[in-house]
C-alpha cells in the first residue's frame, strides 16, 4: 500500500501553476537576461502580452512528448533520439556541444562531458519540472529521471546535480510546503561537496542568520560567483535567496531576478515550485493576467503536436503521472482524498535511487538492443591512441538489474581485442592498434540464451579530439543563428 496518496484534484491545480508560475516568472525576467548587475523590479517591467518563448518550457514539450510516445521506462538514447529530432538547431552553449557529439556519434553519457566547456550551467536544471510532475511525492524518483536528463548535456557537472535538486524539492513540494523541508530534501539527493549544495547553504545560512538580502548576495557573487551568467551554482543560490527572503509571489520572483544573471532561469524555477506549493490560489492576478494561457515555442523548438494551452499541457502531464506512480514508484498514488502515512517526511527524504543514479559512469556510451542496456566504459576519454593499450568495459542492464551474458567485441579490422579479468561489474578487453582512424566502429555483441544482442559505439582518434577552447560556442548559421546545419533555415 503507497504510503502518500495525494488528492487528484489538488494535485491537477499544482501542475497546473507549475506550469503558470514557470511561464510567469520566466517571463519576467527575460528582458535581464545575462546581465551581472542587481535589477530593481517589483513587477513586469513592461506589462506582456501573453508568456515569451523559453527553452526553459521548451525542452520538457520535448521530454513530455517522449514519455506519451515511448513510455515511462526512459532511456538515455530515447533523451538522444528525442533531442536530435525536436531540438537540434539550439547552438547555445551545452545544448551546442550536446547536439554537436550526438551528430559526431558519441552517446550519452559521454555525449554530456566529451570536450562540453558549460557542463556547469543551467541548461538541464531549468528543465526539473517535468519530473517532478510526473514522479510527485516521489523526490528521489525525480531526482534519478533529472540524472538521466540531464546527462546529455552536463554530465559529471554541476549541471547535473542542480536539476537534481530542483527535481526533488518540487516533487516533494506536491506533499510539504515549508521552504527550508524542500531545500534540504533537494540537498539530500546531490553530493555534500558540490558547489551547488554549498552555495544553497549560503543562501540558507544567510537568511538564518539575519544577514540583509543584498549582503546575502554579494557574498554569494563573492564566493560563488563565475564570470558566465549563466553558471549553475551562483543562479541556484540566487533563486533560494529569492525564495527565502520575498514576502508574497510576487516579491519572491523580484528578489530572485533582482540578484541578475541568468534571470529568466531564476525566476522561471522559482515560479514553477511557488506554483506547486500554492496550487493557483497562491498566483494573484495581477501577475497572471498578463501572461494567460497560451504557450509560446521558441523558433528552434521543432514539436508537431506540442500543447498549445498550460490547460492541455496540465492534462497531458496528469496522463503520464498516472503511468509513472503506478509503474515505478512504491511511495506515492493517486486518489480522490489526500492521505499521508505517519512516516511521509521520511519518505520524501529517501534517496537510494537518487544515489545510485549518481554513480553511474559519465565516461560511458549506453546503446539499446531490445530490454537490455548496453553501457561501453570508456574509462576516460573515448579517443584510443596507436601504440597505447586502452581498457574498455561493458556492462548490461535490464531496468535496474545487471545481466549476466557473454560478451565480445568487433573492432575494426587492424585492432587487436584482448579479454581481460573482469572488474567493476563490467567484462574487460584491452585494446591496441597501430594505426587508428579519426572515427571507429566498436561493436559490442552479447549472447545469453534469449537472443542475440548488439550495440555500436564511437572510439575516436587523436585526430578526432583535437580539443575546443574553453568559452567558445559551436558554429551557427549566419541568417537565423541556429546550430549550422541543423537550423530553422533548412
């Protein structure tokens, strides 16, 4: 028996503001963007005409979209395929150098890391809310579908561990709605070292201690501050000042965008979990109003089908709710009254799966075949030198469960491939070659007595991986700026 039961209809009006409250408070602060300086805003600064496009939104269309179409068992190549097919012509950033090692053949998780300067920025946090409605009640559910995400496109960084916590703490603000009980259930599924956890416990640390809203953050632009605005870590300490020292809604979004930088991103998440703690009672008019109902696509968006109204977009994240609680989640369910168990806090604080998520390896590709993950190890950088021995491993998964199979590997044909013992839950194979080309097939093939399996990979040569400067964006198209060769223009 599910130990948290939430009420359908207050469930259906918190993902409804969730999704209000993301449209709003990236609506405000849009216009500030990028910028490093304290604003001073206590409303829109022009009052919209509906909500402005986000990315922030967009992305989880995409995610949305997936999950009616391929189930609520994600994988990381349905994520690959999905962003290949909706979102490939955003260059900015991580979303360049995701689409750029997708295109070059490396998979996730690789794909997240492999030469990805920004994998500490907000490209993956901004997309938690999916999540979170879709797991509510479930944190560290969440928080491990959040780790999946957001390896595409930030894995190993603080990219990862900052959708984490947000997947977390919004879902468990389905359940709680103290503030300093969602932020330490979100900081119990991310590591105690990372930046972001310590910069959260700045902000909450200042707000605790009765230090002013603009000391608490210039102290976090003095310890936690990066020079790209869009930086993960200082924008998450900036969203909880907001959070904690605003008096209203409104306030709330102010003080966030008002601490600068990659604003739209702050105000967005900080509307969006506002919204599920209030339902939308707790979204006055005055800022609803101007924004409505309609949902605005960025142009490098490409969705047929996508929701056109917060209404179907409600709707349709309900659908995959139901699927998702009843299919993977042993706490939380749905039904016609809220009901909570004695020991729901502690529920809302587990965090096996979140943990386990995390140790996953980053230098690692995932290929499907069937119902069996296969994961090529790369035990580093996927680049294989001639002359030098590489250990690679692989490993299989069916779910959450190892598969036990025979493994061997099909290199290209002036490679040597020798077994080794096995270690870390992987079958081990050392290789060597002389002469080794820009891009390589490896294949991995799997016989257990079900059937046959195959997966192939990209090994890279040095002249593959010459390397990219730091800060340096992917090539855009002159005429719409989108991801060359990829853009709104073909």
């Amino acid at each position: 028996m599910k130990n948290i039961l939430l009420s359908e209809a207050e469930y259906r009006d918190k993902v409804y503001a969730c999704w209000l409250g993301k449209n709003i408070g990236g609506t405000l602060g849009a216009p500030f963007e990028g910028r490093k300086y304290v604003n001073d805003l206590d409303f829109y600064p022009v009052i919209p005409e509906g909500a402005a496009p986000n990315d922030d939104l967009d992305f989880q269309l995409v995610w949305l979209k997936m999950l009616e179409e391929k189930g609520v068992e994600v994988t990381l190549p349905n994520l690959a395929d999905y962003w290949l097919k909706h979102l490939s012509a955003y260059p900015w950033n991580e979303y360049g150098f995701c689409h750029r090692n997708l295109e070059l053949g490396l998979r996730p998780p690789i794909s997240g890391c492999f030469e990805n300067y920004y994998v500490d920025e907000m490209g993956s946090p901004i997309r938690s809310e999916i999540w979170a409605c879709t797991a509510p009640g479930d944190p560290q559910l969440a928080a491990s579908m959040a780790w999946k995400d957001s390896a595409l496109d930030h894995a190993g960084g603080e990219g990862t561990h900052g959708e984490m916590f947000w997947a977390a703490a919004e879902s468990a603000a389905f359940v709680v709605s103290d503030p300093r009980t969602l932020i330490q259930v979100g900081l119990q599924m991310i590591p105690v070292w990372s930046r972001i956890s310590r910069a959260v416990r700045e902000a909450v640390w200042c707000y605790e201690n009765g230090v002013r809203w603009a000391e608490a953050r210039d102290r976090v632009v003095t310890y936690y501050g990066h020079h790209q605005p869009c930086h993960a870590v200082q924008n998450h300490a900036f969203t909880v000042l907001g959070w904690l020292y605003g008096s209203d809604f409104g306030d709330k979004l102010c003080k966030a965008v008002n601490c600068g930088y990659d604003t739209d991103c702050t105000g967005a998440t900080l509307g969006a979990i506002l919204g599920i703690i209030g339902g939308t009672g707790g979204i006055p008019e005055r800022w609803r109003a101007p924004i409505g109902e309609r949902i605005a696509l960025h142009r490098f968006t490409r969705l047929p089908g996508a929701p056109r109204t917060i209404g179907e977009l409600t709707q349709r994240t309900m659908a995959v709710a139901q699927k998702m609680v009843q299919r993977k989640s042993d706490a939380v369910g749905f039904a016609a009254e809220r009901r909570l168990a004695d020991d729901a806090l502690s529920l809302l604080f587990r965090n096996e799966k979140a943990l386990a998520a995390l140790r996953q390896d980053v230098h690692a590709s995932v290929g499907v075949d069937g119902d069996v993950e296969i994961w090529l190890h790369y035990n580093g950088e996927p680049v294989l030198h001639p002359g030098i021995g590489k250990t690679v491993g692989v490993s299989l998964r069916r779910g959450d469960a190892p598969v036990e199979a025979e493994v061997t590997l099909e290199p290209p044909s002036n490679w040597e491939v020798q077994a080794m013992p096995d270690a870390f839950g992987q079958k081990r194979f050392l290789i060597t070659a002389a002469n080794v080309a820009d891009r390589n097939t490896l294949t991995v093939n799997i016989s257990h007595p079900e059937s046959e399996r195959h997966a192939s990979f990209l090994l890279l040569g040095p002249g593959g991986a010459r390397g990219y400067p730091s800060g340096r964006n992917v090539p855009t198209c002159p005429v719409c700026n989108g991801y060359e060769g990829s853009c709104i223009c073909k």
